[in-house]
C-alpha cells in the first residue's frame, strides 16, 4: 500500500533565465489518488512533461519503481507504464473513436510494428478496444469520427487512450477542461471507476473535483513544492488560501 | 500479335495514301517544338518561318500540299518530345518529323525516329553527336563547334588575343562551345587561362560574379556561351555594366549572345561585340534580302527573323527536296535520307550542304561586329566569311563525337 | 493484464458493433478495386497508339503512390521527392548504358535499394525538422544531387543525359519495343500492380494504422509511447525506394535518362498530381494522374501554346471547391447524395 | 587587384543580388508569418508588376520612376482583388490545397502572359543616369547595383519602422506572434491581411521590375525564381521583415564570393547553405513561431 510508484528527487528545469520547476521532491504511491493544484503558470504542466519525457530535466532524477528513468525517452516510459492525457486535446480527429483507441492498443501490444497482414486480422487489439469504449460509455459512438463528437466525448476519448496503454501511473492534465459543467460528470465517473491498482496524478483547478477525487493534495507555487496533505489539511491551511484559492475570479473564468 | 496487325495496318494506311494521286499528294508533318515552358519564346520565329516558306515557295511544294501538325515538346527534358514523336507517328502517321529545339528533345527521340523509319529534320537542337544516334536524323541548324572553333581560330588569328577566360552555360552546348573554343585557340598559339561555368540554362543567374572574376584575370578576350534568349541580354549588360571594355578585354562569342530580334534590345552597350555565326539578320545575299522583305511584310516592320527561323527555313526546303527526290514516297524514311545526302541549298545565311558522311549541315560560318548603324539601330558587319564549316567534333572525333568503342 | 478487459464484465459482444465490423472489414477487396487494372489492361488493347503515354501515366501514378506513402499516410510535407526517383533512374540508366546491368526486373530493385539508401540517410537527417524547413531541405538536397549529377556529366550525361539505354528483354523473352511501347506498358503495369499490393497491404496494417497516427497527431503518438521518429524513417525510406523503382522504370520504358528526373518539376508535378487526385487514399494517385496527365496531354495537342490556362483553371477549382481533391470531392457527395441509404443499411437503427 | 577593392566588388555584387530577393520576397514572409498561407504564386505578383514596368516604359513612355509606381500599385491592386474573390475561401484549408491553388495560379499567369504579351523576353532599358559606373573613390561600381543596394536599405528600413512604431506594425507583430490571441484582443486580423498581402504583392511587383535586371522577364518567371524566393523567406524566418533582409544579404553576399572563387561548384552554395543554415537554425535567423 505504501509502495512508492513514482518518485522524483530534486527535479529542476530551467528555460533560459525562468525556473519553470524548482528541486521538487515528490512521491507517488501505488494506487495513490493525487491531485496537483497551483495557480496558472505553476509549473505543473512543465512538471507533468518532465516526469513522462517530453522535456528533459536540468537538474534532478525520476524514478519509476526504484528504477531511474530521467535519461529514458518518452515512448520508453510509456511501455514502462507512465501514461497521460493533455490539458488540450490531442487526438486523430479524423479517425473514428474505435481506431483512436485501437492505434493505442496496438501500440501498447506490439503490434504496430507489423506491415505486412492487415489491422483488421488484430481481432485481440479490436475486441480489446471495444470492450474498453464499452466501460467507458463510447460504444455507442465508437463509429463516429472523433471531429464530429460532443467536447465532452472528446476528453472521455482522451482519457480512454491513455487507458488502452495499461498504465501503472497516469497522469490526468485537467481532464475535465473545457467541458461544460452537464457534461463533465461522465469523465469524473470514469476516473473514478479506474481500476484501484493504478496511481493517478491529477492536475485540477476545480476544488470540488479535488475534494472528490483525491486522498492527497500537493500544492504547487512558482515551480516549487509548496504544501501537501489530506483535501482537508490544504483547505484549512491559510497560506495555500492566500496564493491560490485566493484566486476565485479566476477559478470561475476557467471552470 | 497486336503490334504485327498494327503495323500491317500502318502500312497500308501509308501505302494506300501515297502514290500519284490526282488531286495533290497530302504530306504530314510532325513538328515538335516546346510552345510553352523556358523554349517558349524560339517557337514563334521557327513557326513563322516555316509558314512563310509555304507561302513564298508555294509553287516549289507542288503538287504536294504539307499538312502541319504542331506538338508541344513543353519543358526541355526530352519526355514530352518522344511521347509526341511517337504519336505523330503511330497516331497520327506522319510522313516526316521535323522540329526539335533542345537537345534532350532530339536524343530522347532517336529510338522512336529509328524505329518509325521516318526522316527527322532536326531544326535547332545544337549538341554535335545527336546525328550518330540515328541514321534518320539530318539536320539543318548548326552544332555549338562549328561557329566556336571559327571563333577560337579567328580570337588567336584576327583579335591576335593570347590569353582569354571563356565563360559557359553549364549544360552540353556550353560545353561544346568550350570545348570547340579552347581547342582552336589553343591549336593557334592562344591560351585559354580560366573556363567558368555560369549557371544553368533555366533562370538567368547574376553574371556579376563569374565576369567579375574574369574581369580580375585580365585576359584579352572573353568568349561567353549562353543560349539565345533571356540569358543575352543579361551577358550584354553585365559586361558594360562591369566596364570590362574599358579595361581592354574584348567580348566575343557565339552569335547566340546578340540574337537578332533581340539586338535592339540591348542597347549601346552591345556595340563592338565580335561573334562568330552562321546567321545574322543583316548578311548581304539575295536570299536574304528577299527573306527578310518578305518577313517584314508579313510580320511588321520591328519583327527580325533570327538564326532558329533559318534552321527551319533550310529544314522544309530540305523536306520539300526530299518530296520531289523520292516522288513523294518520303515515307521511305532511308530513301528520303539518301535523297538529302550531298543536297545543296541556297539559304538566307548563304551556301548550304548536307554532309553524306554525317548527315549534318556543311555552311558558312560569318565573323561579325556589332555597329550603329546611321538608322540609329544597330547591325552586324561581316568582318570575314569562312566557307563549307563542318561539325569539327566528328570531323576531329573529339570527345563524345568519337565512335564509341 | 489488460485493465479494460478485467473490467469489462459486460462486453458482451464487441464484435456485433458496426464499428467493430467496419475496422476488420476495412482491408478487404471491393469490386471496384478491380476497375483499374481493367481500365489498364483495356486501355492497352483500346490505345495501342497511345502506349508511350500510357508508360509515362503509369510512371507517374507508381511515383504518386510513393509520395501519397510520405505525405498522405506519415503527413511528411515533401518537395524533394524525385531526389529519389532520379537515384532510381540513374541508377538503372547508368548500369544499362555502361552495360554492366540490363535485366529490367532485377535492375529495379537495384533502383530500390539505390534510393532507399538515399532515402534511409537523407531522412535521418532531415525528418526532424518540419514544415517550411523540411519543405526547403528536402527541395535543396534534391537540387544538390541534381547539381551532382550535372558535375559528373563525363558519368551521367549531364543535361542531356544518357541516350538510347539497352534494357534486356523481360523474363528473356520479351523485347521492348520502341516505337509503339507495348511491351513495356505491360511491363510497367505489372510492375504497379505489384507495388500497388505491396503499399496496399502496408497501408492497411498495423504499421500503415500507426502511421496515419502519426499524420494525426503527432504530439499523441509519442504519448502513447509510439517510436515515431524511427517509423517516420521506416515510411521515408520505403516511400523512397518505391520512388526509385519509378524512376527505374521511367528509364526503362523511355531507354534514356536525363536531368528532369531530379528536377524541381518532376517533384512539384507529382505533388500537384497528388493533391488533385486526394492524397492519403490510395487512389488518389491514381486518379490524380490520369486527370492531371490526360488533360496536360490532349489539351496540348488541340491548344499548345495555351493549353496551361486550362489545367491552371482546374486546379484551382478544384483547390476552391473540393477539400481533399477529386477523391475528396466524390466521398463528399457520396455522403450527401448516395452515401446516406447504403450507410443506414448497414449500420441498421442504431446509427443517429 | 587590390584587396580592399576585391572585397569591395564581393560585398557590392552579393548584397545588389540579395536585395533584389529581399524586396520580392519580403511580402511572401508576412503574409506566410501572418496567415500561414504557403503563397507559391507571390512570384507571379513579381513578374505581374515587372511586366507592367517594363512594358509602361518600353511601350507607353513612361519615366523610371513613374514605371515603378505603377508597377507597385498595379500589382497591389490585382492582388486585393485576387484576394478578395480567391485566397480568401482558402484561409482555413490546409496547406497542401493553397498550394494547389497557387500552383494553379501561377499556370494561368503563365498562359495569361503568354497569350498576351507573347512568350519573349522583355528588357527592361535603365534610365541612363543608372547605366554604367559610378566612382566610390576607392572602387568604381555599377551604378544600378549601389542604386538597388541604396534603395532595398530604405525600403528595410521604412518596413521596419511601420512594424516597430505604429499601430499597424504592432497589430501585424502581434497577429504573427498568435493569431488567436489578436483575434480576441478585437484586430480585424482579415482586414489587416488584406492591406498586408496587398503591400506585399506591391513589393513583389516592385521587385520583379527592379530585378529585371539581373533575373529577366519571361513568362517562365514564377517557376524559375520560386525557389530562391523560398530559401530566402525559410532562411529568415516566416514573418520576420528583419531576418528576411539579413538572410537575402548573408546568402547573396556568400554566394557571391563563394562563384566567384570557386565557380565550378555551380548553383551547390546556394543549395549548400541554406541547408546548413536551416540544420542550424530550423525556425530562421530571426525566426517567429511557425504557422
């Protein structure tokens, strides 16, 4: 239960003069229900880009399971099980939700590798795509290009990509952004019904989500790490109020 | 199978036309010239001159009457030329094919001429061994070594020039051009110090650098090949521009940098120039005289007729010989071949022949100087004449002219 | 192992899904794939006087089909293509003229393997850059090998080329003929028909699925952990090597080689031959060539000097008015006139 | 030869060459930098206007000067009503359609100008106070050359100035940076296009005449330049005034001195170049964000 899945020690990243992530010291446990907040220009995203590989870190380590994968590239870490979603989406629009879940799966699988017999014939990767649109609610839209879905369908597909990669860890960048407030509720039941082994990290803004979803809140501020605890311990504590939920006018604009 | 009954078919669509008909024998000819793309602008003077042929000599032609049948050989890369060979003779089974402005053209083309067994009449096209690629090619224009090694002979003998720096379009007849140039100045007591590639023949470059560069080399003569058209006009005006006259080098080259319908153009700055040429506008011969009054009449007082409308001029007068030898079974492609083999020509540009050995044009090659004249438009004086030119590249067997082993 | 699987007690039957069905059916033959080495094999026996085009058509729609693998499938935006049909042609001019190899079929994967080389190195390089910049590489390192194949002219003939190439009969048997082209009309249509199955099956498998990811949505397939500079290079190097084994067919069925094969044109007219036909379809490249080709061919026959104004023309209706070309434009009006019965036929009441 | 001369005539030629492809190709930056519109057929508004130039002059008498405004406003013109009717549709397609579009337009400039004019070469004929030499003391130069220089430094200048210093230039900066963002903070970004494309095709025209000189007019032009035009605005960078006129500089200056020493190596400089330069710094000299 306290066996840490993901670690990082003293992770740092600079562009040019600006410290965009600043020596955080961070865990993630197994089957942890995480939530990272902060004010808008945090760090959180750069430090969601460092823990996947998008960018390479100037200072610091990442570990996965004990293993450090700071030099890894990003669809290493990927097959070594850290998955994500993206604040804006970025799916194969012009394809239909099944094959943007089936390219996953086949990625995943090692399938994709092969040229020379037909996608179709990968019944395993279909059948295995389907059945995750089905939990999901998309089956009914599997058909449909992704460009033709409702936004909030389009995040669900999101967060159904990134579960097709069977991730250990996955990090959820504000999955409910954007999407009017009737909708948003189908993505939080599908996170919430994620299976329970793997460690969630999610970005949020919305306090009420936070206080839904997550076990423990980490607090970020100018690149660094600022506070961490319970929901309840972040809430009552009367600095994160001052830097952060201070900001309500802007809560409300983004939420 | 197919090709047999095609060919069978072919035959006797050609035979069944042919002979002594009563009313006048129709002669198809298939004229390949590039109507768009960078040849666009040589068209026009070959299609006017071959016009003006038919109406001039119209009494010559008969009783024949000669069917045009125009294609577009479009970018000078040889594709479209031989698809359009092939058709004129498969489709259209033409009679004779003539035309070709660039050499890809014609080269490309060889298998299909060879194979057709149809007289080609290559009309521009200048590189010197496209002759040797088919026994049915016979051309009337001029290749880049006859007028080049006139000119290397002459810088050495008439300029007295001992050094000069040659500066070339960097495609097959600039290479020629140099080739034919340094071997005749040098067999002359010339040397030649500096050879520059000057662009390709497509978009005109910036001639700043390359006559900069020879500028600095102080030869006594530069010698320039570039093809006729928009690359002349810029060679002109650099070499002025650069003051290149003041500093005692002499400009020359093939005539193809002071194209006639394009000499006015240029302005002051292309007086002096001495080129070598088998053609100018104002070349003193009755032949001449009556063709440019005839084009100027029919074209208006500012067009000139140039060395391209020559070469096609000399080409249906060489078909319309060939009519009459075979009787009009020019269909019989060796037979019509044969027929031009040794034939003698009038032309506007003087005396012409047809070599029998190599199947090109023996002529006259003119020294010439461009001058103002008291008209106030510029002309070019015969400085000397030099007679029955052949192709020096096979006449020497020099470089790809040599039989291949 | 699977998280969706484990959790998906009420899967019950995924495959009855139109969806479903539709993905595994995807890759099946369809009647009217059969239209085109019809139209082929019809056209030899209609047009033998037309044969020569013919060759030049059926050059041009292999050459369209390699960059529709590039650009359509991996969306690598390229304006250097015939950098490698050149190499092909090259390649199968120079061993034929200098007589060191004249066999046509294994001189083609000699052209293959020649531009795959070309190809594997010049996208390592390059194919890390995008947009403009790639647009701009791939132009000029195909203007520096045309520029290399101008300097060794005492090699390749330079601009005027290599003339009149000895290519061996196929199979031993079958000459080619060069004033009516029908031997090597077959040939080239035996040749694109082979191609044609080969990037056919490439692009319906896991690997050509992967690609069109790839074309997508780029930032997504590293996310989800795909290789994708090595696939991109993967796709660039075959897409390469089918260009070169048009280019070594344009030489054999032409018997010389020349320049304009790496030239700008060639690259420019197969990138518009592409466009106009859809790209990303298969048959784009198909019937982008046979519209672009016939029209540029006939209407320069009746018109030539001013056949260019109605091909400009089309293109630019058909760049205004047909999103995706040709293909583009029938798939549209199939959806909004033909389309919607058959596609309720199938997807029974369930569809919206 | 002295040195200081031999230099002298490398800058001289090479920036005279480089200006000639900044002044055309500036407009093809901005409107690529602004809409991300791959414009193939900015060098068809280049010879559109240098043919206006040419033919005002040779044909109907008109003075240099007069030549050139009417080749600048003629061709801006055109241009607003081309974009008006046509570019406009196509904003939102994809590039690979625009690049349809203008490809065709430039077959049917081509065939217009050839159907019109006719498919010869025209000459433009300089003023006489601009042919031959002009003494710089320690060199004697083409005038033309120092003229071209001369004025593709004000024209840099005063491009520059409207971007840094009015409300216009600061809206066009902004709109580059991100679009989206303009289009929020209330710029009429179709508006601002408009004037900028018009501007741009303007120069294009301006250039083709001015350049005439050195690159001829023939219908041919569009094709034959397209390339250069394109290494010059890839080199600089999309929408970038400054880096345009830096690249067009560094490359012509470069390639000038690297013909002039090494001339067997042909056209593989320019080529050479832009491929390091691009390796190097794949955005451009002074490079904005990309499309």
């Amino acid at each position: 239960m306290t066996k840490i899945r993901l670690e990082t020690q003293a992770l740092s990243r600079r562009f040019g003069a600006l410290v965009a992530v600043q020596n955080i010291d961070f865990k993630l446990a197994a089957g942890a229900r995480h939530a990272l907040i902060g004010p808008n220009g945090a760090g959180k995203t750069t430090f969601i880009n460092l823990l996947t590989g998008v960018l390479p870190p100037t200072h610091g380590r990442v570990l996965l399971g004990g293993r450090d994968i700071t030099a890894m590239a990003q669809a290493e870490r990927v097959k070594l099980g850290i998955a994500r979603t993206f604040q804006i989406n970025r799916l194969f629009r012009g394809l239909s939700v099944l094959e943007n879940v089936c390219i996953a799966v086949a990625e995943r699988v090692g399938a994709a590798r092969s040229m020379f017999y037909p996608a179709g014939r990968r019944t395993d990767v279909i059948d295995e795509a389907m059945a995750l649109l089905q939990t999901l609610k998309l089956a009914e839209v599997a058909r449909h290009r992704v460009s033709e879905l409702p936004y909030g369908r389009q995040r669900l597909v999101e967060l159904a990509i990134s579960i097709a990669l069977s991730p250990k860890v996955l990090l959820l960048d504000e999955p409910a952004a954007g999407v009017p407030s009737a909708e948003s509720h189908i993505i939080l039941d599908a996170i919430e019904r994620l299976p329970e082994d793997i460690a969630i990290l999610i970005i949020e803004h919305d306090m009420d989500v936070v206080f839904r979803f997550a076990s423990r809140v980490t607090v970020m501020v100018g690149g660094a790490l600022f506070a961490e605890g319970t929901p309840r311990e972040i809430e009552s504590n009367m600095q994160v109020r001052d830097v952060y939920l201070g900001q309500a006018p802007y809560r409300a604009a983004h939420v | 199978m197919s090709k047999r009954m095609i060919a069978a078919l072919a035959a006797l669509a050609v035979s069944g036309g042919a002979p002594g008909a009563a009313s006048a024998q129709e002669v198809k000819i298939g004229l390949i010239l590039p109507y768009t793309g960078p040849g666009a602008e040589l068209s026009p003077n070959m299609d006017r001159a071959i016009d003006l042929y038919q109406k001039l000599d119209a009494a010559q032609i008969k009783p024949f009457k000669l069917t045009i049948i125009k294609r577009d050989s479009k970018a000078p890369n040889g594709a479209a030329a031989k698809v359009d060979t092939q058709e004129l003779l498969t489709q259209e089974k033409v009679d004779v094919i003539a035309g070709y402005i660039y050499s890809p053209d014609a080269i490309a083309s060889a298998p299909v001429i060879t194979a057709g067994k149809r007289l080609a009449v290559i009309m521009n096209a200048g590189t010197a061994f496209i002759t040797n690629l088919s026994p049915y090619y016979v051309r009337t224009s001029f290749t880049l070594w006859q007028s080049s090694y006139v000119m290397g002979e002459q810088a050495a003998k008439y300029l007295h020039a001992k050094t000069a720096v040659v500066a070339y379009t960097d495609y097959p007849p600039g290479k020629d051009a140099l080739d034919a140039f340094k071997y005749a100045f040098e067999h002359n007591g010339g040397k030649v110090i500096d050879a520059i590639p000057a662009g390709g023949p497509g978009a005109t470059p910036d001639f700043t650098p390359f006559f900069q560069r020879a500028k600095d080399e102080h030869p006594n003569v530069l010698f320039v090949f570039v093809p006729a058209g928009d690359q002349a006009t810029a060679v002109v005006k650099t070499y002025a521009a650069l003051g290149m006259k003041a500093a005692g080098i002499q400009l020359t080259g093939t005539g193809d940098i002071v194209p006639d319908n394009m000499l006015q153009g240029m302005g002051d700055s292309a007086i002096g120039l001495i080129t070598v040429h088998h053609y100018n506008a104002d070349l003193d011969n009755p032949q001449n005289k009556a063709f440019i009054a005839a084009w100027k009449k029919a074209y208006g007082a500012d067009a000139t007729p140039d060395f391209t409308s020559v070469g096609a001029w000399d080409g249906i007068a060489a078909i319309v010989h060939a009519l009459h030898a075979t009787k009009g079974k020019i269909d019989d492609g060796a037979a019509a071949v044969k027929s031009l083999e040794g034939w003698k020509f009038a032309s506007p540009q003087g005396p012409i022949e047809i070599d029998p050995q190599t199947r090109d044009i023996v002529m006259n090659e003119y020294l010439d100087q461009v001058y103002k004249g008291s008209d106030g438009k510029l002309h070019e004086k015969v400085l000397a004449t030099f007679h029955n030119v052949k192709d020096q590249c096979k006449a020497l067997a020099i470089g790809p002219c040599a039989p291949k082993k | 192992m699977s998280v969706a699987v484990s959790r998906a007690g009420d899967a019950a039957a995924p495959i009855a899904n139109p969806a479903a069905r539709a993905l595994m059916r995807r890759h099946r033959l369809r009647w009217w794939e059969a239209l085109p080495w019809l139209a082929g094999i019809a056209f030899y026996f209609a047009f033998p006087d037309y044969l020569s085009f013919g060759c030049d058509l059926i050059v041009t729609i292999l050459f369209a089909l390699s960059l529709d693998l590039a650009l359509g499938y991996a969306g690598i935006i390229t304006l250097g293509h015939a950098a490698f049909f050149g190499t092909g042609a090259y390649a199968v001019g120079m061993l034929a003229s200098y007589n060191v190899w004249t066999e046509p079929i294994t001189a083609l994967l000699l052209a293959a393997l020649a531009a795959a080389v070309i190809g594997f190195l010049s996208g390592l390089v390059l194919l890390r850059t995008a947009g403009l910049t790639l647009l701009m590489l791939t132009l000029c390192t195909m203007a520096l090998l045309e520029q290399a194949a101008n300097m060794g002219h005492a090699y390749t003939g330079g601009f005027d080329g290599l003339p009149s190439l000895p290519i061996a009969p196929v199979f031993g048997v079958f000459e080619f003929n060069p004033l009516y082209a029908d031997t090597q009309y077959l040939f080239a249509l035996g040749v694109l028909f082979a191609c044609f199955v080969f990037v056919r099956t490439l692009v319906y498998s896991p690997f050509g699925q992967s690609l069109t990811g790839i074309r997508e949505n780029i930032l997504r397939m590293h996310a989800i952990g795909s290789p994708v500079r090595r696939r991109v290079l993967v796709c660039y190097t075959i897409s390469a090597a089918l260009a070169g084994i048009a280019g070594g067919l344009w030489a054999q069925t032409n018997a010389y080689v020349n320049l304009s094969a790496l030239g700008l044109d060639r690259a420019a007219t197969v990138l518009i031959v592409l466009i106009l036909g859809g790209y990303g379809r298969l048959y784009g490249a198909f019937i982008g060539a046979v519209i672009y080709l016939a029209l540029e061919h006939f209407l320069a026959q009746i018109y030539p000097t001013a056949w260019q104004l109605g091909l400009g023309l089309l293109l630019v209706l058909i760049a205004l008015f047909a999103r995706g070309g040709i293909l583009g434009l029938g798939e549209a009006l199939w959806r909004r006139y033909g389309g919607k019965l058959s596609q309720r036929r199938r997807d029974g009441p369930t569809a919206p | 030869m002295n040195a200081v001369a031999d230099i002298a005539g490398i800058v001289l030629g090479g920036l005279a060459a480089g200006t000639v492809l900044f002044i055309v190709s500036v407009g093809l930056s901005v409107t690529m930098g602004l809409m991300g519109f791959v414009n193939l057929a900015h060098g068809a508004f280049a010879m559109f206007g240098g043919y206006l130039i040419v033919l005002a002059m040779n044909r109907a008498q008109y003075g240099f000067a007069a030549a050139l405004a009417l080749g600048f406003f003629g061709t801006a013109a055109l241009s607003v009503v081309l974009e008006r009717f046509l570019y406009r549709r196509l904003y939102r397609a994809g590039e690979l359609d625009q690049v349809l579009f203008t490809i065709g337009l430039i077959f049917i400039f081509i065939a217009g100008i050839t159907i019109v004019i006719g498919p010869e070469h025209q000459t433009l004929q300089l003023p006489a106070a601009l042919s031959g030499q002009l003494n710089l003391g320690f060199i004697a130069y083409r005038t033309y050359s120092i003229f071209l220089i001369v004025i593709g430094f004000l024209i840099a200048l005063g491009i520059w100035l409207t971007f840094e210093r009015t409300r216009i230039g600061g809206q066009i900066r902004a709109t580059v940076d991100n679009r989206r963002m303009a289009e929020s903070l209330g710029i009429d970004v179709d508006r601002l296009f408009t004037i900028t494309f018009a501007f741009g095709s303007g120069m294009a025209g301006l250039g083709g005449g001015l350049g005439a000189e050195f690159l001829g007019l023939d219908p041919q032009y569009p094709l034959e330049y397209l390339v250069y035009f394109l290494i010059v605005v890839s080199v600089g960078g999309l929408g970038s005034v400054i880096g345009v006129y830096y690249a067009a500089l560094i490359l012509g200056v470069l390639n000038f001195a690297l013909t002039l020493y090494l001339p067997k190596g042909g056209t593989i400089f320019i080529y050479a170049l832009t491929i390091l330069m691009l390796l190097a710094r794949p955005r451009g000299l002074s490079g904005r964000k990309e499309q």
